[in-house]
C-alpha cells in the first residue's frame, strides 16, 4: 500500500507537530464523559515570504493564536469520532486563517481497545 500524498501546499508552510490536546471525543460513553489526549500535527500552506522580508507578524500567520484558538476549542468538544473532531480543527483553521492549504493528522493517544498500545489517527487535508 503507498502512502497518500498530501495536496500541493503552498510554496512555504508553518508546521506544528505535537500539539497535545485534551477532550471529550469517543465512541464510548466513558471517553467523552472523562475525556482524554489526543496529539495533532498541522502543516499550514501559507506565504512566508512578506514576513521573511519584513519581520512582521502581521505579514504571517499567528501560529501561537491558532494553537490557543484549538486548545479552547479542545475544552468544550464533546463528539463521538475522531473524523468530526478532525473536521471541527479545519473548520476552526478556515474561520482564523482563511481558506489555506492544511493537512492534519490527529491521533488518539490511548485508543480503548483490549491488548492494543498503539496510537489511532485520521489524516485530513484541505
């Protein structure tokens, strides 16, 4: 099986790997009630190159608000699949940055299912 390859992204990207998110996703009643961690890794399509020229922030994107914007969004979320809470991170991307390029891999970092350790995600792209 080949990997799936992402859409093309802008010429540059800001990438976020790691961001640990705590929230109440799950098929089972108990996961959504106690919630629990999931990761993200995002790699946003965007035009680096006015901020590389001016230093301004103003001319990129805020990474360190979009990070605060999904780690609000993680506290109040309460769904059933990861594939809804991986769609509710694109659309909150869309509502803060617009229409960009975005691919994302969410993981569940403790899927309850007996004799698995291992990690389950779902992988999105805009």
């Amino acid at each position: 099986m080949t990997a799936l390859q992402p859409p093309d992204l802008e010429s540059s990207s800001i990438v976020v790997r790691g961001l640990r998110l705590w929230a109440h996703v799950g098929v089972l009643e108990f996961e959504r009630r106690q919630g629990q961690w999931f990761e993200l890794d995002l790699e946003l399509g965007v035009d680096l190159g006015p901020a590389g020229r001016s230093d301004d922030l103003a001319d990129s994107l805020d990474y360190a608000r979009l990070i605060q914007a999904l780690q609000g969004q993680a506290r109040t979320i309460c769904c059933h699949t990861l594939e809804h809470y991986a769609q509710c991170i694109l659309d909150r991307i869309a509502a803060l940055a617009g229409p960009i390029p975005v691919q994302l891999e969410l993981r569940k970092c403790a899927a309850p299912v007996p004799g698995f350790s291992g990690q389950v995600a779902v992988r999105r792209h805009t």
